[in-house]
C-alpha cells in the first residue's frame, strides 16, 4: 500500500486533495490512463511548455482549483452577457427614470457599444465611473457628500488603468473579472482545505469516498459563488469582486500563518468597503484559535476561551488591518473635506440607526405589510412608507429582500454549525451595517449584494448539497434562472438590490 504524500504547510491539502499517483483515473484513450505517473507524462508530452512549468510548480489540488474556478468564470460571465443583449435586444434599454447616468461615462458609446456596457454599467457603477474620473471633490462639500460612501481602491484602480488609455468601463469589467477569478481560486482552496480539516477531525482516511469528493464539493461552492442570484455584480463596475477576492485572501493567508500578508489585504479590503474593517475579528480568531496549518497548537488541550496559540511579535501584522480606512479618512480631511465622511456618508443615502441588529425587525415588518398591500388588490391605501414608488413595487422589493434575509440567517446558521468559528462571526459582523443601519422606505435595502460578498455561506451551501446529490442540479438551475430575472431588470435600469 502506498503511503499517501506528505503534508505541505502551504497548500495544506494534507494529501488527500491529492489524486492517488499509482492508481488510473481516467482513460485518455486506449491503453492509456489519465492517472497515475504514466497518465501524467503523457498530458507533459501533450502539453506547451508554459503548460508543463506550470504542472511542475503546481500540485494537482492548485490545479483543479485553477481549473474550476476558471471554467466556473467564463460560463457565468458568458451566460450573464448574453442574457443581458438578449433582454435588451428584445425590450430596449428601459426607463432610466431619476438614475444617475451621466453621459461618457455609462452611456454616449455608439448602439454596440451601449448594448455590451449595459451588464455593467449601472446604478451605483455610475458613481464608481464618476469618482474615478473626477475624484472626491470633497471641498465641495455637500454636493459631492454622495460619493464618500464609495470607497476609493476600486475608483483608483479605474483611475490606473484609464491612465494606460483604457476606457473607464472597460477597467472596471477587467477589474472585476481578474478579481473574480483570484476569488473563486480562493474559495475552491479553503473549501478544500475545510475538507481536509473535517476529515482530520473525523479521522477519515486518505482513501475514503468522503475525501475524495472534496474537489466536487469545492467547485460546487465555486459554482454556486458563480451563478449566485446576485453574482452579475461581481462582472459590474462595482467593488464586490474585489472585496470578495481580498476578503477571501485575508481567510486562506491567515490559515496559512502568513499573517504579514493578512494584514495587507486587510488593509486594502478597509480601503474598498466599509465592511472591510471587521476581517479583524476573523484574523485575530484565526491567529489565537486556529486552525492553523503553520505550526501545532501550543496547548491543543485548551477550552473555552483559552488561547490554543501563543501571541507572537508576527500578531503586530494585524495593525495594518484599519490603515485602508485611516488613509482614506487623512485623504478627506487633507483635501478639505470632513475626515468623518465616510462615516456619515449612510446618512445622505438614507441610512438611520436603529440599534444592534434591530433593522432585522423593521425588515420582517416591512415585509408583512407588503405582504398585506399586495393581498389588498388596491394601491388607494398605502400600509407603509414608498418613498413615491408605486405601493405594488415597494412591496415586492420589501418582500424579496425579507426572503433574502431569511435565507441568509439559515446559512448563517449552517456557517456557526459546520465551519470554524471565524467563519461564522465574520458573517455576523458583516451583516451589523445592513441590520444595524436600516433605510426608512426598504429596511433590508441591499442586502442582497452585502450577503454576496460573504462566501461562508456558499461554502456551507455546498457542504449542505454535497451531502444530497440530488438536489445539486436543480439548486444551480434555480440560482441561475433568478440570476438571468435580476440581470434583466438591472440591465433595463430597474432597481435590483
């Protein structure tokens, strides 16, 4: 019996991410096998140099996750910009209503040009657009107030990259993408790596059906991240790709006891969302709780909160976790604005705090009496505030957005239940704004995109499917038909999220 590989501290796959070497794995035609040394020499012959130096620095775990996370790119995005010409090729453009579209910047680009910029370049991608290129203004005081609450790492990004002459729209797609794609790499590695975890735990050996289905498991929850209702955003001249992608790396570098690097991106996470500043909690629960695949505990046996790991001079790292946001801040406050603004900046969009957590209630309540309005066949009585939108509208919003929240305090549930506890205070955390900071006509208002960017959920989806084969397919058939109805309505300028 062959002993499997070896633990390696930086991919941590403890081998059974591995495929068995000496065993076949899939025929590649006759008399040849896909696995095994033989299997693996022939695919080198087959293959262009760069693809074999890549095969050789890289372990068959980090190549599935290549693999996956880029078959799960292209045919999502693919998907999402033909439905997205689809629908405006059948409807038109739509009616832009009150929204900010300043022309050059998300439209003016010719009928092909138009069309293709429509999956992208909506609502809040406006700002994102208008920042890049004319900055903050924050000495103007009031009437640029709207664009502090968008964070400046992906307007500076758009910035950089309009520099070496490409159009803003464009930077922003790429932006996205590549950051996109740095997630899903990342999700299908710690989906692997929780695995692997589990099965330590659980005592499974390398040869189980239980660790060998960990890569299927890993690129559902890649899939699901892919085709995730919402998960047109993470193509759009909006920052979630990128937080996603820096939230992700905070995760995988902190399992890996690279804490300098944590710190890092989690500086550059509190530089892109206001949400970014509590990937502190998760880092600092990781460095004294674990799991850790850098070194042992040094007191496994400790309960409670007992720290299993000592504090060393590498926890300083962490420090740089709130300098994206103090940055951000000596910025508006040197260029003449208020360095609090970004603080504030919930209030211009309608933002109040209603205490810890509580707009939870106002969401449940709001839904109720959508609920009512819709069920009263009649718009002549309004049960709740609509802020001028059509009662009907309201109330469709209000009741999505409450089913929204329900699922995604299932998951957070499942997240507290089957992932480390970093996990799931993250996503606790995380949520504290869109709970916390209600908006008076639509409570949850964005609570879709917020829980988007909270890739625990997913990574507890897929557990959960892995477990039932059969509903699987239909899961990301489901996810993906509620994907193509949101896209349409963002791409025809109707408000999603």
């Amino acid at each position: 019996m062959v002993a499997p590989p070896p633990m390696r501290t930086d991919t941590a796959e403890l081998a059974i991410a591995e495929e068995p070497r000496e065993l076949p794995h899939r025929v590649a035609g006759p008399g040849l096998s896909r696995g095994g040394a033989a299997g693996r020499a022939h695919r080198v012959a087959e293959a262009p140099r760069w693809r074999y130096a890549l095969a050789a620095r890289l372990t068959t775990a980090q190549l599935t996750a290549l693999r996956d996370s880029w078959r799960a790119l292209w045919t999502s995005r693919l998907f999402i910009w033909c439905v997205g010409i689809a629908t405006l090729l059948t409807y038109g453009f739509g009616p832009v209503r009150h929204a900010f579209n300043p022309p050059g910047l998300t439209r003016g680009f010719g009928w092909l040009g138009d069309l293709l910029a429509a999956p992208a370049a909506r609502w809040d991608a406006s700002w994102y657009l208008v920042i890049a290129h004319y900055g903050y203004r924050p000495d103007l005081g009031g009437f640029t107030a709207s664009r502090d609450a968008f964070f400046p790492l992906y307007p500076l990004g758009l910035r950089g990259l309009g520099w070496l002459g490409l159009p803003l729209i464009l930077a922003g797609v790429l932006i996205s993408l590549s950051a996109l794609w740095a997630a899903l790499y990342g999700i299908h590695r710690l989906t692997t790596l929780e695995l692997a975890t589990l099965a330590r735990r659980r005592g499974v050996g390398a040869r189980s059906s239980y660790v060998q289905s960990n890569d299927r498991t890993a690129g559902l929850a890649v899939l699901l991240v892919a085709f995730a209702p919402m998960a047109f955003f993470l193509s759009a001249v909006y920052s979630e790709a990128l937080y996603l992608a820096l939230s992700v790396g905070v995760f995988y570098m902190a399992r890996q006891g690279r804490f300098a690097l944590v710190g890092v991106l989690a500086a550059l996470a509190g530089a892109t969302r206001s949400t970014g500043i509590v990937l502190l909690l998760p880092a600092l629960i990781l460095y004294l709780y674990g799991p850790r695949e850098d070194r042992p505990p040094d007191r496994s046996g400790a309960r409670g909160l007992s720290f299993r790991y000592g504090v060393r001079a590498n926890i300083l790292w962490l420090a740089l976790a709130p300098v994206g946001l103090l940055l951000y801040m000596l910025y508006l406050g040197l260029d003449g604005g208020n360095a609090l603004a970004p603080f504030h900046a919930q209030d211009v969009w309608g933002r109040h705090f209603a205490g810890p957590y509580l707009g939870i209630w106002d969401g449940v309540q709001a839904g109720f009496e959508g609920a009512r309005q819709l069920l009263s066949m009649q718009q002549a009585h309004h049960y709740f505030s609509t802020g001028g939108e059509s009662p009907f509208v309201a109330a469709g919003h209000n009741l999505l957005l409450l089913g929204f929240l329900v699922g995604g305090l299932l998951a957070t549930v499942g997240v507290l239940r089957r992932l480390p506890a970093a996990y799931g205070v993250y996503v606790i955390a995380a949520l504290a704004l869109p709970l916390s900071y209600p908006v008076t006509t639509q409570p949850l208002m964005s609570l879709p995109r917020f829980l988007l960017v909270l890739f625990p959920l997913n990574i507890w989806l897929a557990l959960w499917l892995a477990e039932r084969p059969r509903l699987r397919t239909p899961a990301l058939a489901v996810s993906a038909v509620t994907m193509a109805f949101f896209l349409a309505q963002f791409a025809t300028w109707h408000w999603v999220a």
